[in-house]
C-alpha cells in the first residue's frame, strides 16, 4: 500500500466522531389584557 | 419532543379605578370579563420552561400597569394545580417518569394588580405579551 494511501487511512481513522443531539423546544405566548 | 398550543389568554376584565383585580392559577376567574391564561404542553421527556420576566401591561402614553404575574402546572386547563403557583419567571422544571409516550401538562397564568395601582391612570386597554419556551430536556 502507498504511503499516501496509509496516512489518507490513519487521517480518517483520527477524525473524531461527534453525535449532536438538539434540544426540541416549541414556545407559546399569553396576551394579558386589562381595561381600565 | 415537545409541542405548546396556547388555550387562553389572561384578562382582567375591566377594573374600576382604585379597585384591584387578581386572578389566581388553580382558581376559576369569576369576574365579568375575567379569564385565566392557559398553555398546554405535551412532552415526552424532562422539560424546562422559561417564562417572561415581564412585570406590567402597557398602553401607548401612560405609564406601565404594574402586575404580578403567576403561573401553575396543572392536570387540566383551569383545574387544581399540581404543586403551588410560582412568579411566572421562575416556573420549575416539567418531570416526566414516562417510557416515551406523550403526555400533557397545562401552565395556568394569572396575576394580581394592586387597587393602589389603578387610581389615577390614564383610562385605556393595558396589555402585555407573556411569552414561554419549553425545551426538551435529553
């Protein structure tokens, strides 16, 4: 195997892998209302 | 995965200048004109809710109506509340001891106005918009 091709490999194989979970959030509002 | 439908607003009714107004979450407003605000939430894991640090209603010109706003969890919309009511800035975090499958919670809104607060103001329509993010806790 060229040398090349072994460090692509070893390149690869150093990547870290990273899951990210995103946090769901849903909003709502309230009108407040009061007559004087 | 969490989802917010508003139900209800909050509304005083109309107050008498000098007279207060309160509307209590676990309580049903009997006031003509009152209504209690609602949210319902649906969640399927721990939550956090973050409400309004909002501390008045507005009307364009006049200086602020001061409120106290506070808010409730409860099993129905304008039912008992689970637990006691807390400043709506400050509501605790929703539990959910389930094993995935949805389930529902409503945050009651209400609040108090002070008699000494009504006298003497500029005669109008105050307001003020409450709003509310409930993330999902992983």
């Amino acid at each position: 195997m060229k040398k090349s091709t072994l460090a692509a490999a070893a390149a690869l194989l150093a990547l870290p892998v990273t899951a990210t979970a995103q946090n769901a959030f849903a909003s709502g509002t309230v009108t407040a209302t009061a007559k004087i | 995965m969490v989802t917010v439908t508003k139900l209800a607003d909050l509304d005083f009714g109309t107050i008498a200048p000098g007279s207060g107004a309160t509307i209590t979450p676990g309580t049903v407003p009997t006031g003509t004109g009152q209504s209690m605000g609602a949210l319902k939430i649906d969640f399927n894991s721990g939550a956090s809710v973050a409400g309004p640090t909002a501390s008045g209603l507005s009307l364009s010109g006049a200086p602020d109506l001061p409120v106290t706003f506070s808010c409730g969890y409860s099993l129905t919309q304008t039912g008992a509340l689970s637990g006691s009511a807390t400043a709506c800035s400050a509501v605790p975090n929703l539990t959910y001891t389930g094993t995935g499958a949805s389930v529902t919670r409503y945050l009651q809104v209400g609040g108090s106005i002070n008699a000494a607060d009504t006298s003497n103001r500029v005669p109008g329509t105050y307001t003020a918009n409450l709003q509310f993010t409930v993330t999902a806790l992983n």
